[in-house]
C-alpha cells in the first residue's frame, strides 16, 4: 500500500471530525458511541504524531502513541478547562458541547498545521496480509466473547465462553507453529483481539461494575460527572476515597468519554476501558520483539495475559488499567529508536505527567525504576542517552507536586502510611503470619484444597522457575559486547522488588501481591521463554547434542506446553469443566452461591435498586448505614452514599435517627454476615437489636429501630 499523503491525512481527519460532530450533534444511537469512541480515542493523537512528523512509525506504534496522546489530551484539556472554567465563571467545564468545542478546535488547528508545514508522508497504515479466514478467526475471538457473556447472563449456560478459550489457546499454539497458516506479520493483531476476547468475557458479566475498587472510582466520577467539574482542593474525611478523587484517570477522563459518547460511567468503566487497556500487550508485544524476537516475544505476552490478574483484578481498577497504557509508553520511548530525541523528551514529560495524575502506585514504581536505571547507568558509565538526571528529576518533582497539593495532600498521607506499615513490619520479620497469604501461596507455603489445585500450582511454579533461569541466563551474559544492559535494569529492579514482596512483611500488602506480580512481568515475562529455550540448549550441550534447530524446537514444544496448562488453569477453564471449586466469575457464576457476594462482591438489579430507594427517601447528611462487605462499596458506587456515611454492620447498636441497616442477598437469601473476613450468623446478629423493615424487594432489606 502506498504512503499515506498529506492530503489523504487532512481528509481523514476532517471526515472523522464532521461524522464525530454529526453523531454527536444528532445523537444517532450506536453510531455516537463507535464514531465518537474513534474520534476521541485517536484522532487527537493522530494529529499529534504528524505535528511531531515521526513518520517513521509503523501500524501498531502509530496506533500505540496516537491513543496514548489522546488520553493525554483529554485529561489535560479536561484538567485546564477545569481551571479556566472556574476563573472565568463557567460552571460544568466538562459538559459536553464544551469540551467537544476545546477538542474540535484542537484537531482542526493541528491538522491544518499539518497540511501547511508540508509534513512528508506517513509510513503505510493498511492491515498487514493475511488471509481472510485467518481474519475471520481472529476477530470471531472477541464476538465469541460478547455473545458468550451475554448468553452467561442470562441463560447461566456457559458453553459459548468456554469455546471462546478453546479458541483462543488454539490460535495461539497454532501461530507459533504454523508460520504458513498464521504468518507472524499478524501477532500484533492476535495479541490485541486475544487481550479483548479475555478482558470482555469479565467484564460484560452483568450490567454492573464488578471488583472492589472500581465502585470508589465510580463513585468518585459521578461526582465529578454530576457537578461538571473536578474539585481539586476538596477534602475526604475517608482517605481511601480522597487518594482516589486525586486521580484523573477516574475522574475527570471518564466524565468526558460518557458525556460526550453518552454513555453511562458504568459502561466507560466496562467497555471503554478494556479496549484501551488492551493496548498494554500491544506495547509489551512491541517493546519485547525488537529485544527477543518474534517468538520468544509473542509467548512472553500470552504468558501475560494469562495470568489471571490482567483479565480479572485489573478490570476492578479504572485509574490502573490507563496508567499501565502511559507506563508502556514510557518504556517504548527508553527503547524505540525510531523516536527523535527532542520527541522523546517532549513525549517523557507529557506521559509522564499523565502517569502521575493516573494512578499514585504506578507512578512511586516508576520512579523507583528510573532512578535505579538512571543510578546504575551512571555509576557504570553506561548511561540512556534517553533517560537522564534532569528527566529523573522532572518526574520526581510533578509527582510530589501532585501529590502534595490536590485533594488536602490525601494521596501524600496515604503514601505516608504505607511506608510506615512497611517500616513497622520489620519487627515482625521472622513471622509468617504477616507475610501476605499469596505471597505464602506462592511459595508453597500454603495448603491446597483440591489435586486440581496442586497441578496448577506446579505449573505456576514451573512458570516462575523458568523465569528465574531466564534472569540467571540473562546476567551471565553481562560481560557480552552486545548485552542489553539498559533493559536488565528494570529486570533487575523487578527481582528485588518480588524478593522485597517476600522477605519484608507488609510490604506486598502495600499494593497487594497479584498486582505486584502482574506488574512484574512487564519485564520479567520474556524472561520465562528465553529460560525455556535456554535450558534446553545448556541440557543439549551437556548431552553432546549437536542439532541446535531440533533442541530450540523442544524448548519451545515444552513452552507452549506449561503456557497452554497455565492459560487453561488460570481462566479456571480446568475447573469449570471439572466441577470443582472455581473463581471465574463469567465461566462459574450460575454455581458460585454465597461465594458471589462474599468473594466477589457481586452487585445486582435488587441492590442498586434498594440503594437508590435509601438515598431518594432518605436526606443524605442525615443518612449513616450499617452494611457488610458484600454490599458496603455497592452502596457507595450506585447509592452514592459517602463512604464515611457507612458502618460496619458488626459494629451496631440499636439504630438512632437516620441510622439504617442495609442487607443484601449474602444475609437475606443465606443468613450470613461478613466483614472483614469475619463470617457470622444475620439472624442471631439482628433479632436482639429490635429492628423494623421499611424496604423489602425480595432479596434486599432496609431496616430500622424500633426505639
């Protein structure tokens, strides 16, 4: 395909820009929410890339840093016309018209300065060849995926799901092997629809948000979306609530997408969010392939998205899910060659404001590995031409100046407080007990429950094992002239942190051990194939085996082995088909029983509409309620009820005015209170309080006293 002219390019973005207007304008269902989902999420970024004139991008990176700079947009535009909306009197900056109006008006002012610098052409940007049932493979992934779910909902079969994952497992194992069927130009787009088909089969299970702290960013954007601005010096007596509010990623960007793609926050959170995040093994995929290869890079990131982490926790935590997209970023500038040094430091600085305003943990891990990378580089006189002191600076200073002054210095004070829970824990460095429980699972020093638990324990360790070789592979080779040294940093930087996560109490409980190793794979995923391929080759050499090609292949056959038995372990496939104990919400959720609402905290149409009535009838500075985990944040994502406004139900007498007890299906269908990880039983907790029911929807309860 020919390059893309400058002339092809305006008209895009014009076309782009009037249907976005048009949709928007009329509000043609389906068509606002595609056309305008495509505009917001590229164009701006599009248009950016060409004013920096890095024609020199592929597809995929062009895609990558056109959406990464369109995110930067919105959460900028949104953060200014935030500020100068206050000044000058307008009163919900983040209206739609608005905001439709700063970002128009940017686009067209870009696009023409485009056109009339006389930019040169853009690389190709046409799909890479393939065939078209190989097309149609692909992308039937994803629609498996939506049908699947939709059917899980409602019916309670499962079969569509479980296809989908037999599916995915089949293209995977079928692409590295069979380069004549799959040619591996197309592993960009297998990596992208297989990360969409994972993260939609949880999160299109029900019409809710589900996880724990997504319903606090939930929360805290519908207040920002029902004010029509961000309040950056509001204060929070819950600190948790307030650490959150801090963050743009949940505030201030989501508000934006569902005003102008009207659709609710709860949709942005559940569709919006898993598209963009998906992105993340993109970037992997394309950091990785220039380092490692084709293959070693394409298993390294479906060793990723396997982990359970990414298609399940991760879709709990908005501001996570966006500052995983700008930290990928960051480290493709470290990397890519193709970026103009006066671009990269540019775009340093503006991913890395948006990784700070995104998520504060995300942001003290980055800081933390490019001062490492920055330290080691200079003491070793090894230092990144891309990666200096003053960049060091630069990140450390927006990150203490933001977490200093917005929102009563609340994400500072939390920040404070895990330091010093971490500090405290060295008293208690030789007790197990305060080791975090995956962490004593994951190394081994936990009980299982079940055989089937115990396989696919072997087989995460088997994972972890190999990722070990691979590091013990990667740091012999440091005296080589062609070692990659500023890559073995953040590999380095990881180890110590999963050493920290062990040895130190508290210290994984800071950001919670299954994040944490997530995280770590960014880095340390690679690592698992070239410790594969490695081992294979030190046995071969042991047992004088001269046939190099015949012993690769065999390390690869016994990757693709431990990765297809961790992909059908960790998606609880394996267990679904079983019968045994599972943690799939999408796959087990018609058999999970009390599990749904204490382990997964499960919100339903009798909750929200229970919450909705409390907050119509009730007046809200008066309103305090007792609940229990199950529904405790469920009240406050769609009640809208502060999270200082609510009690542990454990903890009540008989109630005062304006003090309610709410009850969800955990207590009303199975008897059981929970908080805390403390079971109890609701009958016995509730009969002596002299109680009355003033709302009943046939699972949920309102009470009060009778005093």
């Amino acid at each position: 395909m020919k390059n893309l002219d400058i002339g092809s390019f305006l008209v895009i973005v014009l076309a782009v820009q009037f249907s976005a207007l048009v949709v928007i304008f009329f509000d043609i269902p389906v068509a606002r929410q595609v056309v305008g989902f495509i505009y917001l999420a590229f164009i701006p970024g599009f248009v950016i890339v060409k004013l920096l004139k890095q024609d020199n991008l592929e597809l995929a990176e062009t895609v990558l840093f056109s959406v990464g700079l369109s995110l930067a947009i919105i959460m900028v535009a949104g953060l200014i016309a935030n500020g100068v909306g206050s000044i000058v009197g307008i009163k919900q900056p983040l209206e739609s018209s608005f905001m439709v109006l700063v970002l128009s008006c940017f686009v067209l002012l870009g696009a023409f300065a485009c056109y009339f610098r006389g930019s040169r052409n853009l690389q190709p940007i046409g799909l890479t060849k393939g065939t078209a049932a190989t097309f149609l493979v692909l992308f039937s992934l994803p629609v498996l995926s939506i049908l699947g779910a939709y059917f899980a909902n409602v019916t309670g079969n499962t079969i569509v799901l479980i296809l989908d994952l037999l599916m995915v497992l089949t293209v995977f194992v079928v692409a590295v092997f069979s380069k004549r069927l799959i040619t591996p130009k197309i592993y960009l787009i297998i990596v992208f629809v297989i990360a969409i088909a994972l993260l939609f089969q949880y999160s299109l299970t029900s019409n809710y948000a589900q996880g724990f702290d997504i319903k606090i960013e939930l929360y805290g954007s519908t207040l920002t979306q029902s004010t029509g601005y961000w309040n950056y010096a509001a204060s929070f007596s819950d600190l948790s609530t307030g650490k959150l509010y801090s963050m743009i990623s949940v505030t201030i960007l989501p508000t934006i997408f569902s005003n102008i793609l009207n659709m609710s926050l709860t949709w942005i959170f559940k569709i919006v969010y898993p598209i963009i995040f998906a992105l993340v093994p993109l970037g992997l995929y394309l950091l990785w392939r220039g380092k490692f290869g084709l293959t070693v890079a394409f298993c390294a990131v479906f060793l990723f998205v396997s982990q359970v982490t990414f298609y399940t926790e991760m879709l709990g935590l908005a501001r996570q899910m966006i500052a995983e997209v700008f930290f990928v970023l960051l480290f493709l500038i470290f990397f890519s060659q193709k970026l103009r040094i006066q671009n990269a430091k540019l775009l340093f600085v503006l991913f890395s404001f948006c990784l700070v305003i995104s998520h504060y943990s995300i942001a003290i891990m980055f800081a933390f590995y490019i001062s490492l990378m920055w330290l080691i580089g200079y003491f070793t006189h090894r230092s990144s031409r891309r990666l200096n002191l003053s960049s060091v600076i630069i990140f450390l200073v927006l990150m203490f100046l933001w977490f200093v002054f917005t929102i009563s210095s609340a994400t500072m004070i939390s920040v404070a407080q895990s330091e010093s829970r971490i500090v405290g824990g060295f008293s208690d460095f030789f007790n197990p007990a305060f080791r975090d429980t995956v962490v004593l699972r994951g190394i081994g020093a936990a009980s299982v429950s079940s055989q089937y638990e115990t396989a696919s324990r072997i087989i995460a360790y088997a994972t972890e094992f190999f990722i070990v070789i691979g590091f013990l592979k990667f740091l012999f080779q440091l005296k080589k002239k062609d070692f990659d040294f500023q890559y073995f940093i953040p590999c380095f930087a990881s180890i110590l942190l999963l050493m920290l996560c062990i040895l130190v109490p508290n210290f994984a409980s800071a950001f919670n051990m299954t994040r944490f190793y997530h995280f770590f794979l960014f880095f340390l995923a690679p690592l698992f194939a070239i410790g594969c391929i490695g081992l294979f080759r030190f046995a071969a050499k042991l047992l004088g085996v001269a046939a190099k090609k015949k012993t690769e292949i065999s390390g690869v056959v016994l990757m693709i082995l431990l990765l297809g038995s961790y992909f059908l372990f960790q998606t609880s496939f394996v267990y679904e088909v079983t019968g045994e104990q599972s943690w799939s919400l999408p796959l087990s959720q018609y058999r999970l029983g009390s599990r749904l609402y204490s382990d997964f905290w499960f919100v339903t149409n009798a909750q929200v509409n229970g919450s909705r009535w409390l907050t119509q009838n009730t007046e809200m500075k008066n309103l305090y309620v007792h609940a229990d985990s199950s529904v405790i944040n469920n009240l406050v994502a769609y009640g809208g009820i502060p999270p200082d406004h609510l009690f542990a139900l454990y903890d009540i007498s008989a109630p005062k005015y304006g003090e309610f007890v709410y009850l969800g299906e955990l207590s009303t269908v199975y008897n059981t209170i929970i908080y805390n990880y403390r079971y109890g039983n609701a009958s016995e907790l509730l009969e002596p309080k002299q109680l009355s029911t003033i709302y009943n929807n046939g699972f949920c309860e309102i009470l009060t006293g009778t005093i």
